[in-house]
C-alpha cells in the first residue's frame, strides 16, 4: 500500500525502494524452500487461505489507533476495492440477520462473545496470483524491488537512515519497516539500538484444532471465519479463535530455527475437515523479559519434545494425561490434514496454565458447535503469534525516531491482512505529509 499512497504526490519524483528478504511472488515454494513460507514479496499472507476481515472490530484495536471509526470504515473500503481491482469478487461471505442474532444469543447463554463481521475468503490457491498482479501493478508505477536481500542492521547517520544489507548499503530519508510476524524480534533488535520507545504487550499461545466440517458446519451458514471470545473459569484468562479453516489444511511452519503450526484453506482443493486456531492471550508484568522470548522458550521447548516438529495429539490423550502416538491418531475419526508432525504429549511443552485453557475452552466452544470436544478431536502445537511489541508512534505510525515508521503485524497493531494494510496506508499518508512541508528533502 505504500507505494500507491506515496505516487500520488506529483510535486515531486519519489524514489521507493522495497527490500525483502525472500523471493517475488511466483518463485516462492514453500515444498523446496520452507522459508519460502513466510518471506518473500506477500509475507506470509501469501499462503494464508486470503480471508479479508472487512470490519473495525476484528484484526485490530481501534481504541489503539488515532483515527475515527468513520475514517478506519473508509479505509477498509478502499483496501476492499483494491483487492476487487485485482480480481477478487464483490461478494461477501454473509447471513441474515436471524441466523447472526440466534448464534449471538446461544453464544452470550454460555459466556462467549460472538463478534459479527463482513467477510471474502479469496483462498490460498488464488491469493498467489493476486499478490503477483499487485507486485507488477507496483513495478509499473517505478516502485523498485531490492529482492532476496536481508537487512542486517537500522542505523542512522546526519538525518539520513543507513540501511546495511548483505549485497551493500543503502541511505533513505524514510523508513518505512513491516517486516511481519517473522521479523517482530528482528524489528525490536533495530529499534532499541536506535533509541526507539516500545511498550511491552500480549502474544497469544495455543494450539490448532482439527476435526470433521459437519461440527462447524450450521456456524459457517453465519460466518465462513467466526470470531468468538471467552474467559476461562480456572484463571479468568482470555481465550478466542482464530482463522478458521472450512474444509481446509493444516501446515507446518519454518521460521529460522523454530517450527510452529498454522492453518489455510483453498478457493476448490478441499478436505473433510475444519481446522481453527484456539490461542491464550499471555501479558507479561515488567520487569519481566519480553513475551517474544517467552513465546520463542515455548515454541524452542515444543520443538524440543517434538523432536524437531510441531505435536500432534488427540483431544482424548491430552485430557486423560498421556501421549499420543501414530497407532492412536489413527483411531481417530480425523484424519490429520498435516503429516509433517511428531505424536506427543502437548501438556510437555505448553505451560499448565495454557493447556487448562484451552480444554476448558473447548468444553464450552462444545455447547455451541456440538462435536468439537469430540475425544478424536485432533490438537497441533505450538501455535503462536508474535506481535506482542507496541511501538510508540505518533498518528502516521512514525515512531520516536524521526522518520522511521512501522506497519503490519510487527508493529503491534494488527493482526491480519486488512488492519495491516490499513498501517501501511497510513504510514505511507504519513510519510507523503513529512514530505510536502519539508521542500528540501
């Protein structure tokens, strides 16, 4: 989104350069190269199953942002008819207002908050090609592509940034960084080297949950990737789902030196299974260390136990206390989408509190989607999302370092596709104001 805001300041001939770490969108394959996964032009948004959250409330926090609601519902539009620009449809994934009432109220019966949103599911299969039509949208307005080069170090020499990659240097009067989920540490490294101001937030820890597309099947006629929240009875923790999967896969995940768990689904290639994320929301107290080397222990110990990969267990060895193993998986009812995993114990890698959780949660996530408690019900660990660093920013998302700016998921201020582009577009309004009231920059 940066590059189209900023060509649209003809006062002067902007040169934009972005660097990332990976390949160009059709080069990246995840099967021969695992990184692949999540660097490369796209992020790893490019393998998501492509689902557009298209409301306020969902991906973000708007009470976090300087912008009104009004103005954010704006925006959204504007990433919605980019993306239809692009290819995707005009139609929204929607039920009518009786079936949303009917799930609101038996979810408010047994303590779960349902949240309701606008939705477009473009699919992993597709959203490939969309992300390739945007990168060569953007190389046609002169926007430059430094690929399959690693920033290594931020530093800053007479108001200007100095960028040291491993194939030279580059020099820029702005910054703008969203290196994603993946570069969350990375960005922190840069910041406290630069003075920057951060706050210490939250990351989320869980697991993913795989079972038949019968159980979620009367939900997704109101809501293709519903959205519910609960406290749990034991500790009071917050618990909420996450991109849910209708007939889709789960994956594996390589990060440098860590495997973890997620999950898409694609527009045709179909499965017999639905599979969601169940994540615990974990705020660290200062002067407690970062959540982000919290979450990275537990994602290092889970790979510890699972000899190199991410677990696999049942729902019905997790509750009675033991392990799983291959000859008890395939006693279940689910055949697991995602083979690339080691059977296990996940209460051996998952701190007490987080596994009390999340059975609880499923327990009450049951009396809504009858089945999901299911003793074949299939758990992958370790889930984990790294956003957990807030970065002190003004209302462009310039951070206190003058002329640096944060966007994305790494930023601490969103979570998904939409929320991150709406950063990047302010960022990028942001930077385009700096550089009409300074001429001679």
């Amino acid at each position: 989104m940066l590059a189209n805001e900023l060509c649209a300041t003809k006062s002067k001939k902007l040169k934009i350069l972005i660097i990332d770490k990976g390949k160009e969108p059709l080069k990246r394959d995840p099967k021969k190269e695992p990184t692949d996964l999540v660097f490369g032009v796209g992020g790893a948004g490019m393998f998501s199953d492509g689902k557009l959250n298209l409301n306020v409330d969902i991906g973000g926090d708007l009470k976090e942002i300087n912008i009104s609601r009004e103005e954010l519902l704006q925006l959204i539009e504007k990433v919605d008819e980019l993306f239809v620009e692009l290819g995707v449809s005009r139609s929204f994934l929607n039920a009518n207002k009786i079936k949303i009432n009917e799930l609101k109220k038996q979810a408010s019966i047994n303590g779960i908050g349902f949240i309701y949103g606008k939705q477009k599911h473009i699919g992993t299969d597709v959203l490939k090609k969309i992300i390739n039509k945007f990168y060569n949208k953007l190389k046609t307005k002169d926007v430059k592509f430094m690929l399959e080069t690693g920033v290594e170090n931020i530093k800053m020499f007479k108001e200007r940034y100095i960028i040291e990659t491993n194939k030279g240097i580059i020099m820029a009067k702005y910054v703008l960084c969203a290196p994603g989920r993946c570069g969350a540490h990375w960005l922190k490294n840069q910041a406290d080297l630069l003075n920057i101001k951060t706050s210490p937030g939250y990351i989320d820890v869980g697991v993913r949950v795989e079972f038949p597309e019968l159980v979620y099947k009367d939900i997704e006629e109101v809501m293709y990737d519903a959205k519910f929240r609960c406290y749990t009875k034991t500790y009071d923790d917050l618990v909420r789902t996450f991109c849910t999967n209708p007939r889709g896969l789960v994956v594996r995940e390589q990060y440098d030196g860590f495997s973890i768990i997620n999950g898409h689904a694609e527009s045709k290639g179909k499965t017999s299974n639905t599979n969601l994320a169940l994540l615990v929301r974990v705020e660290l107290m200062e002067p407690s260390k970062t959540s982000v080397d919290y979450g990275k222990y537990i994602v290092h110990l889970a790979n510890v136990v699972g000899n190199g990969k991410p677990l696999i267990q049942r729902y019905k060895d997790l509750t009675a206390g033991r392990r799983s193993t291959w000859d008890r998986i395939n006693r279940s009812f689910v055949e697991p989408s995602c083979k690339d995993v080691y059977p296990g114990d996940i209460s051996y890698a998952l701190p007490h509190r987080i596994v009390q959780n999340i059975i609880e949660a499923i327990k009450k996530l049951d009396k809504i989607m009858p089945g999901i408690a299911s003793d074949t019900t299939l758990l992958y660990a370790p889930e984990v999302k790294f956003y957990e660093i807030k970065y002190l920013i003004n209302n462009w998302f310039e951070t206190t370092s003058s002329g640096l700016f944060v966007a994305g998921d790494a930023s601490g201020f969103s979570r998904g596709i939409v929320y991150s582009a709406l950063t990047g577009i302010i960022a990028a309004q942001g930077i385009k104001e700096k550089i009409l009231k300074t001429p001679n920059n």
